[in-house]
C-alpha cells in the first residue's frame, strides 16, 4: 500500500472517529448531530443570521437537495425558517429562529469541549494542534465561518 493511501486511509477513520464524537455529545445533549450544528453555526456566523439556500449548500460542500433535507428537520424543530427573498421569488433563505441562536450558543459549548479533550495535553502540543491545522488547510479544510458578529 503506498504512503500516500496509508494516509488518506487514517484520515478518513480519523474524521470518522471525530464526526461520530461529536454527534455522540451534540445528539444527547441537544438532539442535534455535527452536520446540523454545522448548518447552524454557518447562519449563525452570516450576516443577519441567513442565508441563500445555494451559498449555504455551497459553504457546507453539499448539493442544493442536500441542504434542502438537512434543512427540513432544523425547520421541523423551530431552529431554523424559510423565508423568500421579497425581491426575487426564486430566491430562499435559511434564516436562524431565536430558538435556533440560543442552541447554537449551547452547542458552540459542546463543540468546543470536545473539541478540547480530543487536542488535550499532553499527547497533543500547541504546536502539533497548529501543524496539523496548517496541514488539513493544504488539503481544502477551511476551519469555522467567518463570524460577521449575528451569532449572538
């Protein structure tokens, strides 16, 4: 096997092992799995707290439809709204309820926990946490939204 799979290989079981920790944590604490918490952290961090529906597809790597079914349930539970672009018909957004801001805010906390026990000392140094960042950034990972100051 070469070098080269042997690395794509642990990384795709290492993002396994992540993703599979944080829908443990969000999912029992507040019934929500990564990817929805991904949804609302992008609105939470977007200005006015929505956004087109293809540029949160966009931002999340997912297909119009995609975003579409993982928007349903958020919109089910009262997270998350659609409203119409009063200009332009063809136009949607997802936009962020009150309910939805104030989850996010508990599982930014969530996130954030485990997101430090799985970068805690002493098996990972700050310098290894900023070496792997540096290195996933190479491949495509873009880390958080960019925070345009309507998450809370």
């Amino acid at each position: 096997m070469s070098d080269a799979l042997d690395v794509s290989l642990r990384l795709v079981k290492a993002q396994t092992a992540l993703v599979r920790r944080f829908d443990s944590r969000l999912g029992s604490l507040y019934g929500v799995s990564l990817a929805d918490f991904l949804v609302l952290l992008h609105l939470g961090r977007a200005e006015g707290g929505r956004m087109r529906r293809v540029d949160l597809a966009g931002a999340l790597g997912l297909t119009a439809s995609g975003v579409t079914r993982g928007l349903g349930p958020l919109e089910r539970i009262g997270l998350v709204v659609r409203e119409a672009d009063a200009r332009d018909a063809r136009v949607a957004y997802a936009a962020l309820t009150d309910a939805g801001r104030e989850r996010l805010r508990d599982c930014l906390k969530a996130a954030e926990q485990v997101a430090a026990e799985v970068f805690a000392a002493p098996q990972w140094a700050g310098a290894d946490v900023d070496s792997l960042s540096a290195l996933l950034a190479r491949l495509g990972g873009t880390g958080l939204p960019e925070d345009r100051g309507s998450e809370g």
